[in-house]
C-alpha cells in the first residue's frame, strides 16, 4: 500500500530532523522544477491542533486517529485550511511542533494521512518534505536526500527564525537553551519511535548543511537530479 505511486511521476524525497533548513530548500526546490510540494510536518501539526481544539489528549493513540480521519485539510498556494478556516499561523507555533512529534509516534495517526501524502503525487512530480518520505511514504522515490546538520547549529538557526518572528510582533519569549532543549527531545522521539523513525533512507545521499547556504543546498539537489534524469 505504501508503494501506491506511479512510477513514472517523479518524486523527490527530503527527509532529516528539525530546523535543518529542509521546508525552505525543498519548497525551492520544488518551484525551480515546477513540482508539487508536500510539507508533511504541516499535516502532523495540523493534527495535533484539531486535538487540542477537541480537547483530545496528544498521547491517546486512537482518539488522535479518530480526531485525524475527520479532518478537511486543505493547502491552497501557501496557506493551510482546516475544515475551511485558515490555520497556516496557528500551526507554526512551537507549541503545535511540539504536538506534531506527540501525534506522530501513533502508527495509527501516521497509517491515516498515508493516502492525503501520496495525492500529492501528481504530474509533473513532486518534492517532499519530512522524516519518513524516502523511507516509507514514498520508498521508490528516484531521489532521496538527508538532511541534517549539528544540534546546535539547528538550535541557532531555529533561535534567530523566532527572534525574526519576535520582531515582527510575535510576543512569544524566546531562549536559546529552551530551544535547543526542545531539539534534542524532538530528536530522540522522533529518531526512537518505533514507526516510521527518523532514519536516513540506505539510498539516500546525506547532505550536511552546517557550512552550505540554502541556495548551495538547492543547486546541489538539482544537480543531482539533472544527474537522474539524464540517464
Ligand atoms: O519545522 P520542523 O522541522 O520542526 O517540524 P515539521 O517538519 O513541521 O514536523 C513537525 C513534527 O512532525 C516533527 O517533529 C515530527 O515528529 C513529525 N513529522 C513526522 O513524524 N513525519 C513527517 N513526515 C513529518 C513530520
């Protein structure tokens, strides 16, 4: 069931942990190619915002499945709708990323929004973005690439993203060793759940970001691509 994709569209898998500078680079990526684009993460968040709406608690397995097969989801250019209202800022929040890797170690979540992930998969391709693309969603992807960069790298970079937020109104208090704090817990639940973990795929092509700029990580995913299709 997992493979239910058409071979012939191509997709592009990029998998790795938070703040790794995976969104941004795939949704470019994505654009250059004229591809389809799949947050993943969003869909994880997505569920674990309707729980809290629902009073649902983010451990309770099935009630959280429940609560996912009932959803409207809809992404319209670069905005997210739940059940017709627009949540796309209400699920950027750390508090949903926090919920997001609550829900996801459910394999009863994560079996429900299997079929929404692969609808993505239309022509002319599509790039996707997450921790299990490469290696369940989409296993036959053509090209997978993980990537990653130290700890505290990602700390910092997630740190000035939310001092930008701050500047620009968001009140939400910010340190640095709450964030890196919340990295490493993120990390280690979403590396040590038992589906779908957070493991980079055998074909995949490890990409460490700690020295190379977005667009450097971008040129580098098209050439490789460009190295695929002209086989
Ligand atoms: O923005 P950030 O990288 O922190 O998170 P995200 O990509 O929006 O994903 C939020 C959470 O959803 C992650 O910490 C994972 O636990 C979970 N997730 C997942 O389990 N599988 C995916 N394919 C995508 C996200």
């Amino acid at each position: 069931m997992h493979n239910a994709t058409p071979a012939s569209i191509p997709v592009i898998a990029i998998d790795g942990p938070s703040a790794s500078g995976k969104g941004t680079v795939a949704e470019l990526v994505a654009a250059k190619l004229g591809f389809h684009y799949l947050d993943s993460g969003a869909l994880y968040r997505i569920v674990a915002l309707a729980a809290k709406q629902q009073n649902i608690a983010w451990d309770d397995a099935l009630a959280v499945a429940e609560c996912a097969k009932t959803l409207a989801i809809e992404f319209k250019n670069s905005q997210v709708f739940l059940n017709g209202v627009d949540i796309s800022e209400a699920i950027r929040t750390e508090e949903m990323g926090k919920g997001a890797s609550r829900v996801a170690v459910h394999a009863t979540v994560r079996e429900v929004l299997v079929d929404l992930q692969h609808s993505f998969c239309k022509t002319p391709g599509l790039v996707a973005d997450g921790r299990d693309m490469g290696t369940v969603i989409f296993p036959n992807a053509p090209l997978k690439i993980f990537l990653t960069a130290a700890t505290e790298v990602r700390a910092q970079r997630r740190y000035l993203q939310l001092i930008n937020k701050k500047a620009a109104g968001d009140d939400t208090q910010v340190s640095y060793a709450d964030i890196l704090q919340d990295l490493q817990e993120r990390d280690a639940r979403d590396q040590g759940r038992a589906s779908a973990p957070l493991i980079k795929a055998e074909d995949a092509i490890l990409l460490e970001t700690d020295n190379l700029g977005i667009s450097q990580a971008v040129e580098y995913i098209l050439q490789n691509y460009q190295l695929i299709t002209n086989f």
